[in-house]
C-alpha cells in the first residue's frame, strides 16, 4: 500500500485546510466548464474535438501546477513529465476500483473494546520497488511514490495503466537501539493479482520486482502525518503493547499507507515482521 508529486489528492488549489485530507479527485475538475453535446461548434468556431483536447491540456495544467505547489512544500521538485501520470492517476482515483493487499487474519488484540494490534499473514507475492536515501523520509516517499506512479500509468512494458493497490508501503530501518531511524527507505508498491504471475517490466531502471516471501506482521494502525518522530513513537509504542517484540525483526519495520502520502489526517499501519 500512502504522495507534490507525493500527494495523491487534495482539497482544492492553494487552499488546503488544516487536518482535512487532500485527495486529488475528480471533485477537482468541477470548475471546469461543461460543454452541450448538442453542438458541434462553439461560439469562438472551434470544433468539439478542438475544445476538448483544449480542456484536456487545461486541466493537465493545473493538476500539475497544484502538484507542484504541494511539492514545494516538501522540498521536492515535481517535473513537467508527470503531467500524463498525474492526470491519469487523478482520472482513476476510484475508491471501488482499488485492490487491497489479501491477508488472512491470525489474531485480533484488543483491550476494553480498543484493537491494539493484528496478527495477520501475507502471502507470497511481487512487489515493485524503488530504494531512495534523501535527506528527509517525507522526501523519499515523495520522489518514490512519484516514480511508482509514472510505472502504474503506462510507463511500462505493457503499456497499461496498472491500477492502484493499497496499502503503498515504505520499509524503514532504525539503528540497533531503535533510537532514531537511518536514511536508507524503500517503497513498494503490490503489483495486481492479475499481473502477479507476468509483472510488466518498468521502464524506470531504479524501480526492481522483488518477490517478497510469505511473511506474518503485527499490525497497528494510526492517524496523521509520518516523519521521523512519528513512526519512531509507532514502533515504541507497538513493542511495549506486544507479548514478544523479540519476535519481530528488531531494525526493519514497514510504514502501510491507505491515504495519500500527504494528507494530514491519512490512515496509517506500522508493522513489526516476525523473523523467519
């Protein structure tokens, strides 16, 4: 399963509200003029081919210029070439079409009514990935999400538009006393199940297909933005809910994204994997 280049919607153009999620939708383009099908020319002559491909560039335009605006923020330049793939991704931003990760559920943990944790098992699967080592984690999954999404939106052998799964998830790593994390992130992005036998190749060296193995997670959702301080204060509070952190990989956890990378209030897991 998760973003500028790293926000997959928004509220509308140079006027985010505080704490509101940010979802680039289809809401966006309601500015946009509504053209009679009845006609076959407008008042300034041009043909309904002409005006549409006209409005089509329009709205490219602005959806990259919101993008853009939204990057600065984060320190991250988006360039003109993810037009096509915000366009599209904006054009798809269906909740009905999205595919979750399958998982069997193993255990729920819950204390006075509140889930602390899951247990859940994950499958064998491949995944698409891209390792990045910025300065700041908001920074890497920015940069990384944007290179996934040029491979969903047709930049790959297949040519296709692959459609988004979710969670997008980012693997991090902290040093040995889970002080303070390194730099060094991945983010992943579950090819489909249809596409999971022959993955369409990226054009996009930096992005490999890994096949991860059939791993089981403790799963702890949370609310809000993830940076540094944020996931570390997950990952302590997971370990001191759990029976036996010592289960888990004590240096390599995963981020799981269900909302945008940069929504202000986006739906959140850190995940403990149990060692092999």
């Amino acid at each position: 399963m998760e973003a500028g280049g790293c926000r997959m919607g928004g509220a509308e153009p140079g006027a985010p509200e505080p704490g509101a999620p940010a979802m680039i939708t289809l809401e966006d383009l309601d500015g946009m003029a509504e053209e009679s099908p009845d006609s076959a020319y407008h008042s300034n002559g041009s043909s309904l081919e002409e005006e549409a491909e006209r409005m089509e560039d329009e709205e490219q335009e602005r959806l990259l210029s919101y993008w853009q605006s939204v990057g600065r923020g984060h320190q991250v330049d988006v360039p003109r070439d993810m037009a096509e793939p915000i366009q599209q991704l904006t054009r798809n931003n269906n909740p009905q079409g999205r595919q979750t990760i399958p998982f069997t559920l193993i255990q729920r943990k819950e204390k006075l009514g509140d889930l602390l944790y899951e247990k859940r098992q994950y499958g064998k699967a491949k995944w698409a990935c891209i390792k990045l080592k910025e300065k700041q984690y908001e920074q890497s999954i920015c940069l990384g999400f944007m290179k996934l999404m040029r491979y969903i939106c047709e930049q790959n052998s297949s040519g296709l538009y692959l459609g988004i799964t979710i969670p997008i998830v980012t693997i991090v790593h902290t040093n040995e006393s889970q002080s303070e994390m390194t730099q060094s992130v991945t983010v992943a992005y579950y090819l489909p199940e249809v596409l999971q036998d022959e993955p369409p190749h990226p054009f996009d060296s930096d992005i490999i297909i890994e096949e991860w193995p059939s791993t089981i997670v403790y799963s702890r959702s949370f609310r809000g933005i993830t940076n540094e301080d944020s996931i570390m204060r997950e990952i302590n509070l997971l370990a001191e809910i759990l029976e036996s952190p010592e289960l888990c990989l004590q240096d390599t956890f995963i981020i799981a994204g269900y909302t945008n990378p940069a929504a202000a209030n986006r739906h959140n897991e850190i995940w403990f994997l149990q060692r092999p």
